[in-house]
C-alpha cells in the first residue's frame, strides 16, 4: 500500500514521513521567529493525517509553544472555509499557520475572493503538499513537496521484490520517506 498507513493490516507500505515533514516545516516557522503557528487539519482518524498533526504538536511541544488546532469536520470546501474563517478570526495572535492538505490549503486560499486575504497574508502560511499555484501566487506559498518520484520507485521494486519471493514467509516492510520543504515568501 502506499499514502496511506492502516495499522491493523499487515502488509507492505511506502508512505512521504508526515511526521518528520510537518515537524521539520513547524520548526522552520519557530527558527524563524513565528511563535503563534496555528495548524488547520480534518477531523478524521486517518493515520497520514494523525502522524502530520503529531509533527506539529511534537515540534511545538519541544519549543514550548502554545498549539493552536483547529479540526474541520469536512463535509464541503465553501464550508470548510468558512471555518477556516472563523479560526483566523478568533485567533487574531496567530502569526502562522499550517494547512494539512492541499485541499485546505485552496480552502484558505479562497479568503482572498472574499475580501478577507489579510487573514492569510498577515501572516506565514505553510501548505502540506505542494502544487504549481503555490509558486506563482503571491506571496508564493511554502510547502512540503511529497517525493511522488522516490514514492513509485519504491512501490514498484518493492511489488517486484514481492512477486519474486515467497510472499507467505516474507516479512512485511515499511518505508518512510522523508519530503522536502519547498521555502518560499510566505515565511520569508
């Protein structure tokens, strides 16, 4: 299997580490003198997920920072934002945040159609995942680039390594690999 991690299921996975990703993307923002980074994520049990809210409360945990979590329980992206909304809103000392997906991330960025870019562009803004908008909006939006490249290789000599063996005894693998922190304007 491969993005997603289900623990109860043995078998082989190659995952982006989104522990270590949004630990080393929340320490970026702390070695950069943001001390009130929020984290925008869903409300789900799903463990790609858990493991990226685990790096940014581990990394603000170690800083001694104050977390500033806000759970969307996903149903629509126009509702999604309006939460998004509402958390800028209400968290005014925020001077950072970070958005767990690249759909929240468009979700924020649809603050700016409404008139409300201050509340992204006051402040250092950080995507999980990268995709080619985020270069050329400005600011230009930091992001975690997920190794899709290094991703398929692996899916593939490990698929290879498994027709080639005798499945049944083989012990079951799992690859973590780390992804890169593409810095831009926006925590600049």
């Amino acid at each position: 299997l491969f993005a997603r991690y289900l623990p109860e299921l043995t078998a082989d996975y190659v995952l982006t580490d989104n522990n270590l990703a949004t630990y080393n993307a929340t320490q970026h923002l702390l070695d950069t003198g943001y001390n009130n980074i929020g984290f925008v994520t869903i409300d789900t049990q799903q463990q790609q997920m858990l493991d990226r809210l685990k790096g940014y409360t581990t990394a603000l945990e170690n800083a001694g920072a104050r977390q500033h979590i806000l759970k969307i329980k996903y149903t629509t992206s126009g509702a999604a934002t309006a939460c998004i909304k509402k958390f800028l809103l209400e968290k005014s000392e925020l001077d950072a945040v970070i958005f767990a997906s690249n759909y929240l991330t468009m979700d924020g960025l649809k603050l700016s159609r409404s008139g409300n870019e201050q509340l992204l562009n006051s402040r250092a803004v950080i995507s999980f995942d990268d995709f080619e908008l985020l270069e050329f909006i400005k600011p230009s939006i930091t992001a975690i680039e997920q190794p899709i490249q290094l991703l398929g290789e692996k899916i593939v000599k490990q698929l290879i390594k498994r027709l080639q063996s005798d499945i049944n005894t083989a012990k079951h693998e799992v690859f973590n690999i780390g992804a890169n922190l593409n810095i831009r304007q926006s925590t600049q």
